[in-house]
C-alpha cells in the first residue's frame, strides 16, 4: 500500500474530466491536479512549445511526493510522453494507449474515427497506436479547434446551434466515412458526448480519453502494488496558473457536479 | 526625419488589423510586428499574467532600434499601458485613448456601447476614458470571450450561422439599449465588421480601435518630427512566438491581401 497522492495534469480544465472518472474508480487516492490556466489552450501550439510546458507542469506537480502522474491531456500525450516518461523515474499514465486499446475492442468494421486537436492529430500518436494495435483498422482523423474554446464557454447543450453547427460539420465527413467507433482524444470534448453522439448516430461507440486512462491508471497502481488503504476516502487539492476566481464555476462544469474545493494559483514559469 | 522602425505588438495576429491600416496611412514606414502566437489570447487571463507578457513583449521589441511602439492589442493597453509607459523611454501609443476620442465625436444620443476581452472589461479602461472626455456619455459593456477564437478560425462571414448566433447573442443587450456608437475594442473585431453591422443595424456606427490607434501614431510622429521620409516606401517583418506554418494563410485574413511575407520565429520567454 502506498497513500502518496497521484498527480494529475492539462492544458486547462479538461482534465477534470479524468478526475471525475478517478473519483469514481479509485476513491481512496489522494490527487493533486494542475491545470494550466495560464496558457491555455495547448492544442493549437507547436509540438517544442508543448514539450516545454509539459516538462514545467511535471516540475511542479514533483514538488510533491507523488506515487505516479496521469496525463490528462490529448496534446500533452500525444507530443510529449515519451520524452516525459524518459526523463523521469516514477510511472506516467497517458491518455492514448488506454483509449486506442478500448477502441480497437469496440470496433466492429474496423473502421475508427480520431477528433482531437490539431497538435494531436498532426502527431499522427493515436494512428500509429491504433495500428500498432490492429494492423487492420482504418483511421479517419479530424482535427476540431473551436471545440476547447466553446467547452470552456460552456456551448455544450443540445439544441445550442452554435456547437451543433460546429460538431456537424467537424463529424459530419467522419459519419459518412462509416466509422463505428470514434475516439474523442481531448480531455475536453466528454463535456460534448450528447451533442456529439447526436450527430454521429446510436450506431457509433464514443470513446473517451479520460475515462480509459483512469481504468489504466487503476490496473498499473494494482499491479505495482500502490494501491492506497481501500477503506480511506481521498482528497484532492486543485492549482491553476491564473486567476482563481472563475475555478469554481467553471470547474463545476467539467466535473458535473458542484465543487466545494477552491483552487490555489502557482507561477508556472518558475518550474 | 527618423528612419526607425516603429513597433508593433498584439498576444496575437489581431493586431494586424491595426497594420493594414498603417500601411494605408504611413506607407513610408518600416514596422517590426510582433505576435505572441505562443501565448494568444490574452483576454481570458489575469491582469498580472497580462503585464508580464506585454513586458517581454516590449523587451522583445526594444532589441531592435524603434522611435516607436504601437500597442496594437486592446487587452494589453486596458490592463498594461500605464506601466509599460512608465518603465520604457520611448513613445507608445495604445488603443484606448484614440478609440474613446472618435467614439464620443460620433455619438449623438451619448450612449456607447463597448465589445472587448473579458479583462479588457473587467479593467474598466475603456469606460474611465470615455467619462473623462465626455462625463455625460453612458457606456454599455460587453465581454465578447468567443470573437477571438471564432475569428482566428476564419469564421468571420455573413451567412455563417455560427458567428452570426454568437454575434447576435452578445450584442443584441447593447442594440436594445439604444447605443448609437459601437467600439470594436478588441484588434480582432473588425474582422467581423459585416457580422456586428447587421446585427446593429445601420443607425449604429462602428468605430474600430487598430484604425484610429494608426491616426493617433501619425499624429504623435509628425508633432514630434519623427516621420520616415514620405518618398520612400516602407518595409515590414514580422515576428511570432510559435510555429510559422500557418502565418502567411492566417495573417492574408487579416491584412485582407495575399502575403508575400514570411514570419520569423523567436522564442518570447527569453526576454
């Protein structure tokens, strides 16, 4: 048994998606999450850029004794894992393995479709993960940059013509190239699985990177032994790079349920 | 005579607008623009994140031998340009001031409305310099926070249901409060003159902040002689902080002409 708590980390405040799904699977962990604020969105920069920021938001999150880090980010995955896992000694859950793993089970036509963003899909990771995989899976990727801004504004709601308008023309090439399973590889884009699965139809499995990567994240603590006590309740401590002012309700958002913690603001640059 | 080059700075490729109308009215002078595209968009962020970007900004700037730095960022003159001006012996000139000026000649009815960032809002500096020039005018704010994202996506024409629901949704409050004079306080926004116009309607006059920001720097240059030579023809470089693959395509949106330029890339966190 282990309690030290496990890191978690995003460009902003997707991630928190992850952290509802860690909640629910391993309750007993204590998590320390950042969200980088800051510098939001990471999606649109370049592959160097992101590597720097990633490497500043593992600095940070080590100034705590931690067990092992979950990356609960598409772009950070895709552009910067290796090079995170190489240069550092505690293990690193990412969001790309587990999601392409569940995906290439759920497929029945062998057919998947990838939204992400444009940093991630210009990696080529979920393709090659997804090959790697199955030889014979077909990939049909699709970049979609307006996604992260309008979840952050909370454009979520069906009926909202604006993100319908949005997620059908951004889906509607992945639908008629007849995916049966579609991978949503940002952390953000669980906040847009109505709208989404609304425009894809009940044939197309949603598959979502946050999710998976905690189940991930449970089978590694298991098999390594770190496992905290099953009987203790865990807590979660939240840090954000700017302004905490609007944490709460934003927070609340991507969490789906009402938040009682607040955030503290560290300076990023200087890790 | 000064033969200078003048700079000019925005969190991103905005403040180009602000560029196409300087080429207009000071064709003779050489500018260096700088895009933090790293680091875009400000307006969502805290007024101290703000500052420390707009300082390395004027660093990055003042490597090179300028007579002169235009702001051409709403967001960096409402939260920094006070302080900047402060710390640097050169002159600036933001958008603030010069916007107000033309905005309380054209009203008639003395009621303003202002379009801008969130923190461009929250720092009251748009509605400090009207009151000053004019304590009788009434200002309606609104905080725009998707015109950014939208536009940089090139979501920008009539017909677009997308920009044309969101445009309707925050400017409808302002229409129905009967301004007469609309300030596009944010060097984004005139991209989106058509949008905005047809939801204001034709009585509402639209006064956009990098135009009257070039009229201001014309002004200040030939009063303290520092004009370049009005035969000779001007050059213009430009520089950003992240990938330079997408600038020509993206920057042609906003200087509406085909770029024959190319970006250099710098590496902003160094100054």
């Amino acid at each position: 048994m282990d309690q030290r708590p496990i890191g978690v980390f995003d460009s902003g405040l997707g991630g928190l998606t992850a952290v509802h799904s860690l909640w629910r699977i391993l309750p007993e962990e204590d998590l320390i999450y950042f969200g980088d604020t800051a510098r939001v969105p990471y999606g649109s920069r370049s592959r160097e850029a992101i590597l720097k920021y990633a490497r500043q938001d593992v600095r940070f999150l080590r100034s705590f004794d931690l067990k092992a880090i979950l990356i609960a980010c598409g772009t950070v995955t895709t552009t910067s894992l290796a090079a995170l896992q190489a240069e550092n000694d505690l293990p690193m859950v990412g969001v790309v393995e587990p999601t392409c793993r569940r995906a290439v089970l759920m497929t029945q036509n062998k057919r998947v479709g990838l939204i992400a963003t444009a940093a991630s899909v210009r990696s080529g990771a979920y393709e090659a993960a997804l090959r790697r995989l199955d030889p014979e899976v077909t990939v049909f990727s699709r970049a979609c940059p307006l996604f992260v801004p309008l979840a952050e504004a909370g454009r979520i709601r069906r009926g909202d013509v604006v993100i319908e308008t949005v997620a059908r023309e951004y889906l509607t090439p992945l639908k008629n190239a007849g995916v049966d399973t579609l991978i949503l590889g940002c952390t953000h884009y669980p906040l847009l699985t109505d709208v989404i699965g609304d425009v894809m139809g009940p044939g197309v499995e949603l598959v979502s990177a946050g999710e998976e990567s905690a189940f991930e994240l449970k089978r590694m603590l298991k098999a390594r032994e770190l496992r905290a006590d099953e009987r203790r309740r865990g807590e979660t401590e939240f840090y954000v790079s700017d302004r905490v002012e609007d944490f709460e309700r934003t927070a609340s958002l991507f969490l789906q349920e009402d938040l009682r913690h607040t955030a503290r603001r560290i300076d990023i640059e200087r890790y």
